[in-house]
C-alpha cells in the first residue's frame, strides 16, 4: 500500500516537476519585441472605453467580440500572458490527451507526451500562433478551450457536471474565433449525428455555441474587413473563380504539408503505415493504396534531409496557380500526392477503434483550411491558418497511438494467458 502510495507521489511530482520546467521553457520562447498589431491593441483603451471599443469593432471590422475583449485588457500586462499562453498549451495537451489517450496512459505520462508532440507542429505555425502575442490570443487561446470543450463533449457521459459546466463556460472564447468555432461546430456536430445523444446538455452546448458563432458570423465588420482586405493585400481577389480560390488552399496546404519542418506529418505517416500493415488482419486494396501514398508523402518529407528534392521535382509544385503553373504536369502530379495521403489518412481513422475522433478532427482541419481560399489573406496570413490543420495531425497521431498501445496491451496478456494455459 505504501509502496503504491509513494510511487503516486513520485509520478505526480515528477509531473509538475515537467509542467513547470515546460512552461519556463516556453515563456523564453514568447516573442516579447515591439509588433505594430501588438501596440495597437495595447493601447486600444488609452482614449476609449471597452464597450466602445467592441462595438466600433463589430461594426467596422470584426464580430470576435470577446477575444478582443481579453485581448485589449490583458495584452499590457506580461504577468497575464506569461502564465497564460503555458495553461493554454497544457489545456490543449489535457483535452488531447483525453479525448485520446486516456485508456491507456494516465494523464501524468499522456499530457507530456501531448506536449512533446505539439512541438512537432511547423516551427512557422506555431510560432505565429503561440509565441507571437496576437497569434496567441486570436489561434492557440480559442483552439485550446474549442480542443477542451469538444473533448469534454464527446465523453459526456463519463463526465462529471461540473466539467460539462466549465465546456459550456468555454464556449464564448472557443465560439469567438471563426476558424475555431467551424471547428467545434463541425466535431460536435458529426458526433452527435452518429450517436445521436439526446440530452439537456447537449442541447444547451449547442444553442450556446450556436449563438455565439452566430454573433461572431453576422457581424457587420465582417464584410467591411473583407472588402478592405482585397483592397489593401489581393485587389485580384474577386476576379478568381471559385477553383481557383479553392486551389489557394490546396496551395498552402501543399506548402504545409511538404514543409521539412513538418515532423508531426511525418510521424502520423508512419502511424498510418504502421497501422494499417501491423494491426489489421483483413488487408484491403484500399489499405495497399494508402499505404503506398504515406511512404511515398514520407519519403518526399524525408528528401529534404539526404539532399534528394532534386530527384522529386515533378512530385513537387511550387504553387499551383501562380501564373502558368497549372499547365506543368509538377503541379497536377502534387495535387494529386497530396489529396491522396488526405485520403489515406482518413481511411485509416474509419480503420481504427473509436475512429469518430480521429476521423472528424481530421476531415474538420483539412475542410476549415480549405474554407481559409475564399479570405483574400489566404497567403498574407502566413503560416498561422495553418495552425488548427496542424493540430488535428496531433489528434490523429495520438488516436494512432493509443490504438497501437492497446494492440500491443491486448497482444502480451493474450500470449500471457497461452503461456499459463
């Protein structure tokens, strides 16, 4: 009993001993110089109050009322976002860890893990979207509660109500940014469609999270800043078709997804084909095909590091609608790779247990980004739209893993139980 007891002890400390050196490490990796978007909204308030200020805002600019609410009031203050931006990333990890990892690793090995493996996002994505102040406020603290809420939702059941009270209390912060609240929308939504439960709660989640995302969708600003967008970064915007505003998507996921920075690409390549060759037992076509669209999407990551790109050229396109780009066969070759291993990837979330997690976060990531074609910031935006996409490569890489840890759990206690026999 003691014995246990101390080892409880020893794993917790060792625990907090991590979260704390984890978010010291990421308070020095905060980027603290002067940006003209970070001043201005440190001094929003210094000749207006902060109704005013949210509601010329709305008006003329944006509906992420209440992001911009915390955002105007806390950004001046580094002892808020100091230890802010670290519970951010750690609630991330938690709602990760427990949407996926729960049964079988307990939170003090399973949220570390998640962690760790957020830092396989692109080093430009997760720069822009936690250690640049702006990006934070508006990417990793909206994405963090949206992760926590819908990870609370779909365990509904195996909650207690005061959890699904803190989901229900997340919801304007995950509902206030568009990318996050197509997110939950989306995740909740397609899970509760094909469990259909039918509860006060849910109910309720959705009627909150669907006015909030209403507010935020409706809101005059919203078309004010997307005329003065086209005007001020892409004044050919509207002149494309909607094709090609849909291949300004692809475009940045192709670039996404070729990054050679893109280890957590990387390692859910593996999964999959690890998956899909050492767990199944009834191999199909179709697991033969996504298998040789991971290894070659893996191969083509991995070329950047032996000096091999070269050899790959016309597996690769630059952009694809850039100028005359779309009459290479480079271009028609990359698009094809790259909506084939989307494929794959999501075969391969229908293939494993509790797939619904993996499956939705997946198809919610590459769908949202792909809806990031008809924003005339589609490229001015940089690396940050990607954020979101990114994350869900966590989501399936931690579904992939835990269905291989109880493969291999399953597979000792039965060859356990032989020897014994």
């Amino acid at each position: 009993m003691f014995a246990t007891l101390k080892d409880k002890i020893i794993k917790y400390n060792l625990f907090i001993i991590f979260i704390v050196l984890w978010s010291v490490w990421l308070n020095t990796q905060i980027d603290k110089t002067i940006f003209i978007d970070n001043e201005l909204f440190k001094h929003s308030l210094d000749q207006i109050s902060l109704f005013s200020f949210l509601k010329n805002r709305y008006l003329i600019w944006s509906g992420r009322f209440f992001i911009e609410g915390v955002m105007v009031e806390t950004i001046g203050r580094p002892y808020f976002w100091e230890w802010f931006i670290p519970f951010c990333a750690v609630l991330a990890a938690y709602a990760i860890w427990s949407a996926t990892l729960r049964k079988s690793l307990s939170f003090s090995f399973g949220i570390p893990l998640v962690l760790m493996l957020m830092l396989l996002v692109p080093h430009g994505a997760f720069e822009q979207s936690v250690y640049w102040l702006t990006g934070f406020y508006v990417y990793l603290f909206p994405v963090s509660f949206a992760f926590f809420s819908v990870s609370v939702f779909i365990r509904q059941k195996e909650t207690s109500s005061i959890v699904r009270f803190f989901s229900l209390m997340a919801l304007p912060v995950a509902c206030s940014v568009e990318q996050s609240a197509l997110f939950l929308l989306l995740c909740t939504g397609l899970h509760w469609f094909i469990n259909r439960v039918n509860s006060v709660y849910c109910r309720l989640y959705f009627l909150v999270a669907g006015v909030i995302s209403g507010v935020v969708f409706i809101a005059p600003g919203n078309k004010r800043r997307y005329f003065a967008e086209i005007e001020h970064w892409f004044p050919e915007f509207p002149q494309f078709s909607l094709g090609q505003k849909l291949s300004f998507a692809l475009d940045r996921i192709h670039d996404e997804w070729g990054n050679q920075n893109n280890f957590i690409l990387l390692l859910a390549l593996v999964l999959t084909v690890i998956t899909l060759n050492g767990l199944k037992r009834n191999r199909t076509l179709q697991d033969v095909l996504a298998t040789g669209f991971c290894v070659l999407s893996a191969v083509l990551v991995v070329s950047h590091f032996v000096n091999l790109g070269s050899v790959f050229t016309i597996l690769r396109a630059e952009r694809f609608l850039v100028d005359l780009n779309w009459v290479y066969l480079n271009s028609y070759m990359a698009l094809f790779i790259m909506l084939a291993t989307i494929a794959s990837l999501l075969w391969c979330a229908l293939s494993i247990k509790d797939s619904i997690v993996a499956f939705t976060a997946l198809l919610a990531g590459v769908l949202i980004t792909l809806l990031m074609g008809f924003s005339p910031t589609v490229y001015v935006s940089s690396n940050r739209i990607l954020f979101l996409m990114d994350m869900t490569l966590v989501i399936y890489a931690c579904c992939l893993l835990q269905n291989i840890m109880l493969h291999v759990r399953d597979r000792f206690l039965l060859n356990a139980k032989t020897q014994i026999h």
